[in-house]
C-alpha cells in the first residue's frame, strides 16, 4: 500500500530547512510509517469500541492552587535576546 | 443596510477565566505581576513539563455552556492546535477539536429589530497566550514594529472560546449578543470580561450576499475587536466595504483583517504565516475529560439568577423594561432595588429613582453607588412616605439627593427641610374653609356650572399652606366643599 507525502509540506510547516538529500530520505521513512498505520487501519475493528488511550482513566485534575512560578533570570539568562525582563524577539509581520 | 444586500454574521468570543491558578500549572493567574514573574516550566514549555488541568476551569466552563443552554459532552478531548508565533511557547494550543465540552446552544437577545434566537455552535477549554508589546516608530502597530518583546504572564490563562452560529444580520444584534454574553459571563462570576484589558475579546465573521440568495457569500475574520462599539463599526464597516467591492465587480477574498480604531477601518493582516493548518491532534499529554451527569447536575443546580430572568422578574414587580435592564446590569442598583422592594416599597417608583434620579445624581457627584449611605431601606422609606401622600414626588427628588450625600434617612431630611407635606384632612379644610369664604365669587360661579375658577381656588389653598397640602386631598376637598 503506497502512500504519497508531500515530505516538502511537512518540513516546512514544522519549520525544519531540509536539504534535497533530507527530503529523500526522510519522506521514505514517513512513508514506511504511514504505510504502516494503513496496514493496522485495514484491521477488523467492527465492534470494538473506540478508545483515546489505553488506560480507563479520565481527568487527572488538580485543584485550583497556586504554586511556586521561578525565577525570571533563570530562563530569560538562556533567550538570545532579551529587554526589561522581557523576550525580545525580531518583528512578527512580514511585507 | 444598503437595499437588496443581507449581511450574515458570526461572532467568537474569547474569555479569561478569572481562576486563581492558570489552566494547566499552578503559576497565578496575574494580570498586574511584573513582566514574566508567573511562569514555570509547564507555561514555559521547558523539555519534560507535563500539563495538569485546572478542575475549577473545567467547572466554570460547564457554568458557560449551561447559561448558553448548550449539551454539555460527557466525554471531551485536548487537541493539539500546532502553529508557529512568538506568543506561543509549546509551538502549538492546548485547545478542543472534536468533542468540545459544550455543543448546541442558544442565546436569545434583544436588538432594535426585535428579539434574535442565536445559535451556539460550541463552546470550548483551551490556553492563552503570552502577550506581545510591538515596539517600534509606529506606537505599537504591529505592522511597524521593529521588534516585539514578550511576557508570558498570560500563557497559559484558562481560555473559553464562545462560537455562534452564523445567526446574526446587522451591526446592532452582533452588538446586542456581545453585550448579553457579557453580562452572562458577569452574571456567572468566571471572568471579570473587561473588553479593554482584553479579557474577553471578539473575532468576528462577516459575509454579505443579495437578499435571497440561499448560499452565503464568502467571508471575512476580523480579528481582536476589544470593544462593543468597535464591534458594531467593525461589522458595519465590513458589510460596506464587501458590497461596494462586489457591486463595483470585485470579489471579496477570504481572509484575516485587523480593526483600527483610529481610522475606523479593518486592514487585511499581512503574515508570514502562509498555511493555515493547524494539523489538530489528540494531546497524548492528557486524559480525557469527563463531566458526569452528577457533576453537571451539581453546577446546573448552583448557576446564579442569569441577566434575562432577572431582567424579567424586575418587570413582573413592575419596572419598565428600559430601567428593568438598566437594574440588572448594576450589582449596586439591583441590590437595592431587591432590599426596597423586599421591604414593600413601589418597584416602579423605585426603578424610576434608581435609574433616573440616583444614577444623575452619582454621575453629578462622580461618585460610586456603593461608597454612598443610600439602602434599600431608604429608598423604602421614601416610597412609603411618597404613597401615604406625605411628600410630593417632586420633593421626593430632592430628600433622595440629600439621603445619597448623607443627609440623614428620607424622613429626618423631610422634617428637617420642612418638606412633608400635610395630608390631614382637618388641617387642609380649615384652610379651604377660609379660602372660599374669601372668594365667595368663585364659588358662585362654580355653583353655576361654570369650572373655571376651580384651579384657581385650588392654587389659594396651595399657598394658604406654604405649598405644603397634599394636592390630592385638596383638590377633593374644594370640589366637594364648591359642588355640594
């Protein structure tokens, strides 16, 4: 079961730069695992329940609580640029 | 609306809930914190964080969905919304996709038009973002910024997004539901929805087609209206610019578009961003949620009085519809209005006084309801002694003035600035007595059926008493005294 992937698509929309080589090889391997998840999605599945998740559990809450938040320094220090106690990042909007 | 064209509107709304901790860690939900002082590793997206969700969040969106009337799904999932911007730290939403917690409701609002049954589409969990500051020449215009800088205070703020169905047809109703939903999210207590600080906000949906056309035309997101005025021109400005681009043979292009406040004009949004997809998929970070009847029986049975039944029960007592809706959007007015009323006074009087008078009288002294003395048992007071004809209506004005700026109760005001009036009738009809006595023509005339002197001899009796005398109790007294 071929299944076709614009391996182009999936890079850029995850923000990764690919070299041609990359592309090839990486799109092969997506392809695999794709075909891979058609083979189990051709499985009789009629009758059985569909599930999100393996174990019967739902919610898994906490309560409403405030806890303790860090330091700015300690994460700002790793931003390669920063203002006021801010992140400082390029402009948003391009031409 | 020009003739022959009809609009068809969509609103969504987001809402900050006002929890003490954020949605998915415990960091404080801050809006005054310093700059990036409320965040850890969960909001943060440091490698290895793991989200737990904010069960009274969950509970207050459950408060949402019953006050829209919507199903509330027994078993709702986390979707991963995945996109790239600056504001969002994981790379993607937490949000909801498929099965959101509340599905199918409705809203019923009042526009200038009549009464507009509004379809909720779905109403869903997700996170906020951080906030950005666009610095640069063009006074924080994003499109001239040359550098933004970020606070992540608000990443991660339980977010409710509110979706209707495409319901609405003019300017004034997309302003009338944003109104209403605001006082519902008020009446609720989940958020403090204030439009200004962006804690509840609107991207509307505008189309235009010629009217009868069945298929809707193509549509335009504007994107963070923070107003209710804004949201009115936004909607008005759009169905213009759509039906003058169709009519002059252009077509409108399906796109985002920001609102300017100061040119009153909505811009197309020029963004990298080339590709909307968003690739949704289940979080496998989290489990799915599950509101059990119990539960949802529990929060259905503790949702407050909402703004349309109030506003309903304030008619029924009596209030007209303009003040009874003036009332209700006033925690300081209603709860006065309900002890007044509670302790017998009239409730149209008193919604008139609210809203008319006290209202003026606040806006004059620029002062707050609640910092003043006026209760409800003042205002009862005032209404007892106003039916026992113990002081006019228009002294009325002037003792409730007076009660506002701590004069004293209605009563010791009245006594002390010589205001009642004097109803008994003994004490009037000496008064009258001597008044006909000394008009003996104008009772003569009145005995031959000529009426005209009877306003007159009312008025002398008025002064006889320094203006004092119970209108009513004179007026019967003259005619009865003058007609036999």
């Amino acid at each position: 079961m071929p299944v076709d992937i614009d391996i182009a698509k999936v890079a850029k929309l995850a923000r990764i730069a690919l070299t041609d080589d990359e592309l090839d090889q990486y799109g092969h391997q997506l392809e695999d695992i794709l075909e891979h998840a058609e083979r189990v999605q051709a499985l009789p599945t009629e009758g059985i329940e569909p599930t999100s998740h393996p174990m019967p559990m739902v919610n898994g809450f906490r309560r409403d609580e405030v806890g303790e938040c860090l330091d700015p320094d300690s994460f700002l220090s790793q931003a390669p640029d920063t203002r006021d106690g801010q992140f400082r990042v390029p402009r948003i909007l391009g031409e | 609306m020009k003739p022959g064209w009809e609009a068809v509107i969509g609103v969504e709304t987001h809402v900050e809930l006002s929890t003490r901790s954020k949605m998915f860690c415990r960091c404080p939900v801050d809006v005054d914190a310093a700059p990036n002082t409320a965040c850890c590793p969960v909001c943060l997206a440091l490698p290895g964080a793991l989200p737990v969700p904010n069960e009274q969040a969950i509970e207050d969106i459950v408060k949402i969905g019953l006050a829209l009337d919507c199903a509330i799904n027994e078993r709702s999932l986390f979707y991963r919304k995945n996109y790239f911007y600056p504001d969002l730290p994981k790379n993607y939403q937490i949000s909801q996709y498929t099965f959101p917690v509340c599905e199918h409701g409705s809203i019923e609002i009042e526009a200038e038009d009549g009464p507009v049954t509004v379809g909720i589409t779905r109403v869903h969990m997700e996170e906020d973002t951080g906030k950005s500051t666009h610095v640069g020449d063009g006074g924080g215009r994003i499109h001239d910024a040359d550098h933004t800088l970020l606070d992540f205070n608000r990443a991660g703020v339980p977010l409710v997004e509110i979706v209707t169905e495409p319901d609405l047809r003019t300017p004034e109703q997309a302003r009338a539901y944003g109104s209403e939903l605001q006082r519902i999210v008020l009446a609720l207590g989940v958020s403090d929805a204030k439009l200004e600080a962006g804690s509840m906000r609107f991207d509307v949906n505008v189309s235009v087609r010629r009217t009868g056309d069945p298929e809707f035309g193509t549509r335009t997101e504007t994107k963070n209206v923070n107003s209710l005025r804004s949201l009115q021109r936004v909607v008005a400005f759009e169905i213009d610019r759509q039906v003058e681009l169709i009519e002059a043979g252009g077509s409108v292009t399906q796109e985002t578009r920001h609102w300017n406040e100061e040119t009153a004009q909505t811009a197309a949004m020029r963004s990298k961003e080339e590709s909307e997809d968003y690739r949704y998929f289940q979080d496998p970070d989290l489990l799915p949620l599950e509101v059990s009847e119990p539960w949802r029986d529990a929060i259905l049975a503790s949702l407050p009085e909402l703004p349309a039944d109030r506003r309903a029960r304030y008619v029924e007592a009596g209030a007209d519809a303009a003040a009874a809706e003036l009332l209700a959007d006033s925690r300081g007015l209603s709860s006065r209005f309900e002890e007044a009323v509670a302790a017998g006074a009239n409730a149209r009087t008193v919604a008139i006084w609210l809203t008319g008078d006290v209202v003026a009288h606040l806006r004059r002294i620029d002062g707050d309801i609640d910092a003043t003395v006026l209760s409800g048992d003042h205002l009862a007071e005032l209404s007892a002694m106003v039916e026992a004809g113990e002081l006019s209506s228009s002294a009325a004005k002037d003792v409730l003035t007076a009660t506002i700026d701590g004069e004293g109760s209605p009563r010791d005001i009245a006594e002390a600035k010589d205001l009642m009036q004097v109803s008994d009738v003994g004490e009037i009809e000496v008064a009258v007595d001597a008044v006909l006595a000394a008009n003996a023509d104008a009772v003569a005339k009145i005995a031959d059926g000529d009426m005209k002197p009877m306003g007159f001899l009312i008025g002398q009796v008025m002064r006889e008493t320094g203006g004092k005398a119970d209108p009513k109790v004179v007026q019967q007294l003259v005619r009865a005294k003058t007609q036999g």
